[in-house]
C-alpha cells in the first residue's frame, strides 16, 4: 500500500515537471516499496505475535474453567455418592428390621399352627373314642332290640311284620293328637311373638320421640296499653275496625274486659296476620284505614317469611332433600294449624320420624317413610276453595311438583280413602295414629272444658260463707252464692276481689271471667 502511495506521488511530479528526472523517480518508487513492505511485515508480525499471546492467555483461562468446574463436578459426584450411599444404608436398615419383625411373626406364627395342629389331634382322638364309644352303644342297643323283638314274638305269637304294623298304628294315634296340639301351640307362639315384636318396635319407637302436647287457639288475646285505645281501634263510626276487619278477616271482639282485645277466626293464618298487625298498629299509635291497609301488609310479607322458614326448619331437621320451594312454603303454613288441640307441623314432624324409625326397624328405606311421613297432612294447609278431603288434596298438591308415585299413593290413603299400593302407605297410616293417640298428644276438648269448670267452682267453695257456685256462659261467669247471716254486703265485695285475685294465680282461661257474688235474705210463711 505505502509503494503504490509512493508510485503515484513520483507520477504526478513527474506529470507537473517535464524537466523532472525520471531515474530519479523511479529509484523513490522502489525506495517507498521497500519502506511499505517493512512497514507492513512488522505490523502482521506484531499482530501475529499479539494474537499468540492472546490465544495463549485464553487458552490459559480456558484450563482454569474447566479444572474449577471439573473439581465442582467431582465434589457434587462425590457428595451424591455419599448421600445415595447413606441412603441405601438406610433403606438397608429398615429392611433388615423389617425382616426381623417378619420372621418373628412367621415363627410366632408358626409356633401357633403346630399348637393348633396339637389341639387338632387331641381333638380328633377325642372324637375317635367317641364314636367308637357310640358304635358300641348302637350295635348294644341293635342286639337288645332284636332280643326285645324275639320276645315280643314269642309273646304275642305274632311275626316281625305284624307288630311292626300294630306298632305303626299305635304311633300314629298317639301322633296326630300330639302333632294337632303341637301345631297349635306353635301357631299361637308364632303370633304371640309376632305381637311381641310389633309391641316392642312402636314401644321403642315411641319412647325415642319426645315432644310436648300442643294447645289449640281458637282465638287471639292482644293487651292494651290504655282503655283509651280501645275508642281509636273502633275509630270515628266505627270505620277503622271495619276497615281492620276487611283487610284481615277476622272478627274483633271489643268488649268491656279492661285493656285487652279479643282477636277471632277460624282461619289460625289469618288470625296471626292480624295479632301482628294489630301490635304494630298499637304499638305506632296511628290509626287510620290507610296505616291499617300498610301495617295488614306488612304482618302478612313478615308472616309469610315465618311459615316459609318453619317449612325450611322441619326439613332440615328431618334432613330431607329435594322437596320443591312450594312444599316447603306450604308445609310452613301448618306451623298455624291444629287438629284435635295438636299442632299440624308438629304432629308432620313426628309422623316422619315415627316412620322412619318403624322402617328401619322392619328393613324398609326410612327416607322413603320419612318423607311421606311428613307430607301427609300438607293437604290442611292448601286454601279452602279446593274441594275434596285433605288427603286427596294433599296428594294432588305434590304430585303437581314432582313427588314419586309412592309418596303420593301415601299421602292420600293414610286415611284409607283410596287403596294402599305400598307398604310405605301402611307405615304412615300407622305413624299417624301413633302420633295422634299417644299419652298427652291430642288434649280432649271436652274433658279439659269439663275439668275446668269444675275447678272454677271448687275454687269458689274454697272460700268460707260460700253456699253454691255456678259457673255459667261457657266458664266465662261464675256466681256464688254465699249465707246472707255468715256473710256481711262488705264481707261479699271482699269475697268476689278474693275469688278474683285466686282464679287469676291458680287458674288458666281464655278472655276473662266475670265473677258475680249473691247475698240475698228469703222471708217465708205458710198461711192456713
């Protein structure tokens, strides 16, 4: 590169000079050639020799590297060796413990087959001088039969064959009255213990149940703050009582016991909506048709929430699952029905647990009879508007939302209306009339009415000077009659406060009672 430099800077002096010497020239080139060609050998010697020394310096570090990693890779050998060794040392340990255990157990186990193997021989020696023991009493009882038989036949005179048939009828004589009493006594023990078992199975069933007697509410008391509330419930010409009675439908009954009001219907949902409603309104102070159509609202939404969670409680007491919304609402509404003084929900509630404990007992599904047991008085509790017993209606009802077929054949023939098709049917025909007729379930009307009559008068005798007591309109009055020569005017007001104080601490009744104390003197003569 630095000759060509030179070859052309001598040309162009050459080119500008004419006089220029040419020898002159060209003995430049080759000096500038020359100069170039040293000047480029010692760069590429300079480069080579710098390139060896770099090359040396990596291949240097190049040996490090590997002697390091090569050490590291040794040591990670030599610790994995050591660990997988120390490993299977262990696992060596434990096997060898382990087959110790082993062949403790298989000698144990041994010891314990050559005891059983020396009992078994005992055994069977034992048994071996049994039998021959028994051949011998059969082959002496063979040959005394035989001399008994001889005998016989000299005897009777008879062969072999006839006495065997004079002794065949004999037996059988003696057999018949034997196999006919023998039949009976087996028939009426098989009874008897099939008896026995039912009687111990609803016993047992019975006693696992526990739950109280319910009391039947044919009306509602509501307590006043003032007698002066009494006037706003009626209202001005009586519009705000007869505006509450149309949007409850119930009846109120505002007479002149002091502070309280008497809530009626035969409808127990209605009658609730309208103890609730009529609490708020009181409580409020504001009573108007307006407030008294927003308050009947709003107890009949809250009652709503209160039967829809009651169905959802005896679900999930009984743990059952599957059954619709709408029978879960329904179910609720029994929370507020009674049959017989007996809550419906309640008397649902143990029929279910009643069947489901009798089909367990007799290897039936108990959920089966638990379910049924439960629906088979929702029919009470669907509107009256739909005809038929409450059975049908009931069975009609969730046969619309999906019950089974065995289910709803339950619910309408547990008051054998219609055919039982399963034994489900019967199950809950019969858990219902435990239900129903167990000790303390169903409290009797009349009898309860009767005996607290009778105690109204007992507790009016009680008290000294008191000559009759009768208890008359329903036990909602009593009068007493006390002796006018024992008994002072003042002495009676003191008797009728008494007799009052009395029955309100010892006695329980609807509404009020009405106590009216008699004093009179009777004057008579007989003319002749």
């Amino acid at each position: 590169m630095t000759s060509a430099v030179a070859a052309d800077f001598a040309l162009l002096i050459a080119e500008s000079d004419p006089l220029y010497d040419w020898s002159l020239a060209v003995a430049f080139v080759v000096v500038g050639g020359a100069i170039g060609f040293s000047v480029v050998w010692a760069l590429t010697r300079h480069t080579r020799r710098t390139s060896h020394e770099q090359a040396a310096e990596l291949v240097e570090v190049a040996r490090r590297e590997a002697a390091v990693g090569a050490g590291e890779l040794k040591q990670k050998a030599e610790s994995e060796i050591q660990d997988k060794r120390a490993e299977l040392n262990r696992e060596f340990d434990r096997r060898e413990i382990e087959s110790d255990v082993r062949l403790r157990e298989i000698r144990a186990h041994e010891e314990s087959l050559a005891l059983l193997d020396y009992q078994l021989e005992q055994r069977q020696e034992r048994i071996n001088r049994e039998t021959a023991a028994v051949r011998q009493a059969r082959d002496a009882m063979r040959a005394l039969s035989k001399g008994v038989r001889k005998r016989l036949e000299g005897v009777s005179q008879l062969d072999g064959d006839e006495v065997k048939k004079q002794l065949r009828e004999e037996v059988l004589l003696e057999c018949q009255d034997e196999l006919r009493a023998l039949r009976r006594a087996t028939l009426e023990k098989s009874e008897q213990e099939v008896q026995n078992e039912a009687r111990r199975m609803l016993i047992a069933s019975m006693q696992r149940i526990s739950s109280k007697p319910n009391n039947d509410l044919t009306a509602t008391i509501i307590q006043l703050p003032t007698e002066e509330m009494k006037g706003r419930i009626i209202g001005r010409e009586g519009r705000n009582i007869k505006s509450f009675e149309s949007a409850t439908g119930v009846t109120l009954l505002i007479d002149e016991s002091p502070q309280m009001v008497l809530v009626s219907s035969f409808d127990p949902v209605r009658r609730e909506i309208a103890r609730v409603a009529l609490d708020a309104l009181v409580k409020d102070g504001r009573i108007h048709p307006a407030s008294i159509e927003e308050f009947v609202k709003r107890a009949q939404d809250e009652i709503d929430l209160v039967t829809t969670q009651a169905g959802e409680d005896a679900v999930a007491k009984l743990n059952i699952n599957g059954l619709h919304p709408e029978i879960i609402k329904m179910l609720g509404r029994l929370k507020y029905r009674f049959s017989y003084n007996q809550n419906v929900l309640d008397h649902s509630v143990e029929t279910a647990f009643l069947a489901s404990l009798i089909a367990s007992e007799v290897g039936l599904d108990p959920n089966v009879a638990k379910r049924a047991g439960l629906l088979h008085d929702i029919g009470k509790g669907v509107p009256g508007e739909l005809e038929g017993s409450h059975a049908m209606i009931g069975a009609e009802f969730i046969k619309r939302y999906g019950e089974t077929p065995i289910v709803v054949n339950a619910v309408a023939a547990h008051h054998e209306e219609v055919k039982p098709e399963t034994v489900y049917a019967g199950l809950t025909i019969l858990a219902d009339t435990i239900s129903a007729v167990r000790p303390g379930a169903r409290a009797e009307s009349m009898t309860g009415y009767i005996q607290r009559l009778g105690r109204l008068e007992k507790l009016a005798m009680s008290i000294e000077g008191v000559q009759q007591a009768f208890a008359i309109q329903a036990g909602r009055e009593i009068r007493v009659v006390v002796s006018p020569s024992e008994v002072t005017d003042d002495r009676a007001r003191e008797i009728s406060k008494e007799l009052r104080k009395r029955i309100e601490a010892e006695l329980q009744y609807p509404s009020t009672i009405k106590i009216t104390v008699i004093r009179e003197s009777r004057f008579t003569e007989t003319a002749t």
